[in-house]
C-alpha cells in the first residue's frame, strides 16, 4: 500500500472517526480505494534456464584493451584459421576459447618480455559465428547474429520487424534440445507492449512468422 495510503488510514483510526460506531465501514471503504491505486508489477521476463556456449568462433569479432598501451588496444576478426594477429606476440589461436581466456593468455605473453604488468581487458564486440534464422513474415528474412541475452524482440527487430501480413502474436521458436527438436508459439505483439513476459534466445535458434489469417 503507498506510503501516504499508510498515513491516512492511522490518521483516521486515531482520529475523531474512530468514536463513531460506523468508522468500521469507512475505514474498510478507504483501505479498498487505497488498494486499488498500487501500481500493477511489471511482467518479468521468461527465465533463461541454459545459458549459451561463450566460445569464440570464426568471424567472431572481439576487442582488447591495454592500460595505458594505445598500440595494443584495438579490435580483432577471428580468421578462418582460429587465429588473430596481435601485436608484439604475433600469431595466436582463440577459437574455442572463452574472452577470459584469450584475456589470460594475451596477459601471461606480455609478460614474457614485453610488459611488465599488463592491465588487459577482451570484450566481444560481435558474435558472427553464432546465428539466429527468422523466418517468414518479416521484412528481412534469413540468419541475424546473435548477441549476449539477446530476447525474441531483439531478434524480430534485426530482421526487420513484421510484415503487414504476419500474424504477430503466433511466433514459432524451434530449438534443437539434446537431439531433439521443441517448438513452442510466443505471442510477440503481446511481449512488445508488456502483456507478456519476454523471451531469451540462444544461437542456432530459429523464428518462424506465421502469416495472419483473414
């Protein structure tokens, strides 16, 4: 109940209400207005219960920072071989590797000869090799690249949001779970204006628009 809701009732009870045989009544009448002016908790959104795989892969794009090194400070594309080309170390392999671990490991070279304490952060900046496919009504259908807690809105968004025609609460996500294929209907119009709770995406997820029904 709002705080001034709290003062007025107390203030009523031990007011000069309270030695009228109906104050019963209206303070039952003021606690129901009372209650009926909470402001409605927002929906949450739907609980990601498997967190995606955070391995670099190729066309990954990340980037690195060196403290007070704006020579070794820049971004990277994975190549096709695994690797990138980093400054004063040369040629490293980080594909499968975590941005923790690339992070340790570029750290532990630069100590080796170069650099003293090395401050170093890795951030990704794109995940090229991790897609999503959004499929049917949707102005720009195909693969999207996925981001860190990227939700169904996200990915309707990147491809260029819905068609004149889809049927925007009948959205199909069909995910591979340990061999198997689960589909299940989202109501995204719904999702988009609060209704319903969101939905998480993970890589290799695909989206399906269904086309509405005249």
């Amino acid at each position: 109940m709002p705080r001034h809701c709290d003062d007025w009732l107390d203030g009523l009870q031990s007011g000069a209400m309270t030695r009228l045989r109906a104050w019963p009544v209206v303070l039952f009448i003021a606690q129901v207005g009372c209650a009926s002016r909470q402001i409605p908790a927002p929906v949450p959104a739907e609980v990601m219960t498997l967190a995606p795989d955070e391995r670099l892969g190729v066309d990954d794009v990340f980037e690195t920072r060196v403290f007070l090194e704006g020579d070794l400070t820049g971004l990277y594309r994975i190549a096709g071989d695994g690797m990138v080309d980093y400054p004063l170390i040369g040629r490293i392999k980080v594909v499968g590797m975590t941005s923790g671990e690339v992070q340790a490991m570029i750290t532990e070279k630069l100590k080796d000869g170069f650099i003293k304490n090395p401050q170093v952060t890795v951030t990704v900046h794109e995940w090229n090799s991790r897609k999503v496919s959004v499929l049917g009504q949707v102005l720009k259908p195909g693969a999207v690249v996925y981001f860190s807690n990227m939700t169904i809105i996200d990915a309707i968004a990147a491809a260029g949001g819905f068609t004149g025609i889809a049927a925007k609460n009948k959205v199909t996500l069909r995910r591979e779970d340990k061999g198997s294929v689960v589909s299940r209907s989202y109501p995204v119009a719904d999702i988009s204006e609060g209704r319903a709770p969101n939905v998480a995406i993970f890589p290799g997820d695909v989206l399906v628009v269904d086309e509405r029904m005249f």
